[in-house]
C-alpha cells in the first residue's frame, strides 16, 4: 500500500529527445512528481529537497555517471539511484552497483519496461520505510512523558525530573518500584525521548527465561555450540545495537549470569556461545527491578560489583497508594483508551465512584487500577461509572494482616520487625515513625530474637 504523498523522481538526462520520452513514460502515473536536469550539478545542488528516485544518465556533459553516483551517496547514501546507460559493459554495471546504484538499466527495447519494474520496486521499499518513519514518530509520541505516565503527584514530578535528566546522556539508569508501578513504560519513554529512539528498544523478562537459556538469549549463539543449536542466534545484545537494553527483574537472574553480565558491560563486547568473534557493543542498558537489590547484595544473592555498575541513575516508582489524585487522573485516562478501543462512545465516572476508587490501596499498582477500570466499564448500564460497578479484586492488606487473628503483642512485634526491615536498622528513625521510645523498639527486638 503506497503513502498519499507524492513519489519525488529526479531524471538527470542531457539528451532532449530521450528526456521526452522518459518523462512522458512517468507522466502516465499520476503519482510521480518529475523533476528534470540536463546535468549532474544541477541535481546535486537539488539534492536537499530530498527526491526519492533519481534515474542518472551515465554520460552527462559535465560529469561521468560515476562522479554523480558518488556526490549522491556522500550526501545521502540511502538515496535511490538508477542508471539509464547506453554502454552495455559489464564491467561498468558491476563498479556502478558496488557503487551504491540501485539499478543499471541500458537503453534499448526493454527499457520501459525494466525501468517501470525497477521503479515500482524502489516505490514499495520507500512506502514501507515511510510507513515505519510514521510508526516511529507515534510510538515516540506515545512515550512523552506526560502522555507515557499520567499523573501530577509530588512523587511522580520527580520521576519526571530524573527522566530528563537520564535522557540527557547514555548513563545506565535503574528503575525501581512495585510490580504493576510502570517501570517498562517509564524504560520506554526515557528511550524515546534520547538520541538513541531511532534505534532499538529491546525489552527482556529475566523471570521469563529458563536458567539455562538465559546466556544464548542475551549473548546469541553459533550453530552446532550446544544440542539444539540448528543456526546462528543473534542475542538481544545485538540486536539492540545502537538502542536500549532494558533488564525487567534483573534481581532474579542467578550469581552465574551476573558474573557473565558484568563482564559484558565493564568490556563493552561479547562473544557468542561457541564462537570466537569478538563484538563489539554500543548499548544503552536500562533494569528494572521490584527487589532492592542492596538488600539482596547483602544477603549474597546479587554481586556487589555488578550492583553497583547498573546502580547508575536510580529511579523509584512510587506505588500508587502514594500518588493521591493521580488514582483519579489514570482511571479517566484507562476509562477513555477503553471507550476509543471498543467504540463505547463518551464514558464517565461519578463522583461516588470517585471516592470509592480513593480508599483502596491497589497492590496490583497501576496495573491493578487499569483492569478494575476496564470491568467497572463493561458493567457500566448508562455511560457512568458508579460506585456499585466497581470491584476490587484482591484483598486489602490490611484486612489480610487484621486476619491473621495475632495477639496485640505479636501485632506489635510484626509492626517493629516491618519498620527496622524499611529503614534499614535504624532504631531511632524507627522510634520516631512509630512515636515511641528507643528502649521499647529494643525490648521488642530482643523479643523477636527469642
């Protein structure tokens, strides 16, 4: 399927008569935009205004085919360039097509017909090209950040902050938060809005790669290097070359990869399994985790070396429960891409069903509020979401912690024992969130040692 906008046809030619009787041959396809120079300098100096075809006679009056084809490649080597020559040497067509030439096509009988077959073929690599410059620029509009990430909390203002701060250069950024929080989308959008967003996003699930493939997805491997390995493999590494890597739950990749890893990003190059090719590497990594990874360091589960390595920028997504209005913000949003996707027409949520979609914690984070907001949308009779159509799916935290039928004391001591884990031991931190005394959180600790 050709693109609405004009196919741009530069003919450089300095034979009148042969002049006539290609524009006349591209004249019967309303589609073509012709634009005609007797010599190679005139062309050259049009080049700017970016033709998408340019069929080059070989013998022009003030320069050889070849000193063109070589002015057209050094200012843009992607442009489409075919040779309409009258010499039927070999050798010639050969060097032009090593050249960049896209075609060499000689004048005779056949020549319409080649020329047409030739340029239709030119036609469909630019309308895909077209359609995939188009699918670039709406996924990078997608990940704006105010379009990516809904929402004006104090939290999430200073996600927004180090985000253009982390699009500024290649720095290895680590985003953190809950599961559900949106740590692949905020990935996205700092890919998006760099220097790198022409190139690759390549996104991998560690949690969803078998212990011992894990190597041969990220690194590749070559044919024959193990049982199973019928081809060459190129690994995500590669494939996101010159673009971003993102790690989702790198916390859950074992002590073996991690030394693999950590070799791969302090060199900078791979190797594939079973090969000996050294790659070199050009990658901006992005990982993501919902584990805090010093805490898994500590307890010999994450290399200290490779911790601090991906420590780069770190960026902590808060949970939702923490984000106030935002709750508000996302389900309008969530409500209105459900209504677009499925043709419901306008959709709205009263103010009671406001209100109720404020006293809940969400576990599940953002992902959670998304499928509560799609169900109450279907259960929806009149256009408005009210309070009785919304369900929350999972159980409260704080009923499942007030279900577990404790004794106070044994309440208390769960309380004591959740806030020094938080702030990391510090007793009088921990004695002032909970307003009591430091001797108290001490008996308590000797009690939960015994």
């Amino acid at each position: 399927m050709y693109s609405a906008e004009p196919f741009k046809i530069f003919v450089v030619e300095d034979d009148p008569t042969y002049t006539k009787y290609l524009t006349y041959i591209l004249s019967l396809n309303p589609d073509f935009e012709v634009t005609v120079y007797e010599d190679g300098k005139s062309c050259i100096e049009k080049l700017h205004t970016k033709p998408d075809l340019i069929t080059l006679d070989y013998s022009l009056p003030d320069m050889s085919g070849e000193e063109v084809l070589k002015a057209i490649k050094g200012f843009d080597e992607t442009m489409n360039v075919i040779i309409i020559s009258a010499q039927e040497k070999i050798g010639t067509a050969v060097e032009l097509l090593k050249l960049g030439a896209y075609d060499y096509i000689t004048k005779d009988e056949e020549t319409k017909d080649r020329l047409l077959n030739s340029i239709n073929n030119v036609r469909n690599n630019v309308s895909l090209i077209r359609q995939v410059d188009q699918l670039k620029r709406e996924v990078q509009g997608k990940y704006e950040f105010e379009k990516a990430i809904v929402g004006s909390s104090s939290g999430l203002k200073k996600v927004f902050s180090l985000m253009e701060k982390a699009c500024k250069t290649n720095i290895i950024v680590s985003v953190t938060g809950e599961t559900g929080t949106g740590k692949e989308v905020v990935s996205k959008a700092i890919h998006y809005n760099s220097t790198r967003k022409s190139k690759p996003f390549v996104a991998v699930n560690i949690v969803a790669i078998p212990n011992d493939l894990i190597e041969s997805e990220l690194f590749g491997h070559e044919k024959g290097s193990f049982t199973g390995a019928v081809a060459r493999r190129i690994g995500k590494f590669e494939e996101a070359e010159g673009g971003t890597l993102f790690l989702d739950e790198i916390g859950e990749m074992d002590l073996n990869m991690q030394t693999k890893l950590l070799r791969v990003l302090q060199e900078k190059e791979l190797t594939r399994i079973g090969g000996n090719e050294v790659i070199k590497l050009d990658v901006r990594i992005i990982v993501a985790t919902h584990r805090d990874l010093a805490e898994e360091v500590k307890k010999g589960n994450f290399r200290e070396d490779l911790y601090y390595r991906l420590l780069g920028l770190p960026i902590e997504i808060p949970p939702l429960r923490d984000r106030g209005k935002d709750v508000i913000l996302l389900a309008k949003f969530f409500l209105n891409e459900f209504a677009k996707e499925n043709s419901l027409g306008k959709l709205h949520i009263s103010k009671s069903a406001c209100d109720k979609l404020l006293t809940y914690s969400y576990p599940g984070n953002v992902r959670e509020l998304k499928s509560i907001i799609e169900l109450s949308a279907v259960m929806s009779d009149n256009g408005t979401i009210e309070e009785n159509d919304i369900t929350f799916t999972s159980v409260k935290k704080e009923e499942a912690f007030l279900g577990s039928e404790m004794t106070l004391k044994e309440y208390d001591m769960l309380i004591v024992k959740h806030y020094l884990e938080k702030y990391e031991g510090n007793v009088q931190l921990v004695a002032d969130k909970l307003d009591i005394g430091k001797s108290s959180i001490y008996r308590y600790l000797k009690d939960i040692e015994n």
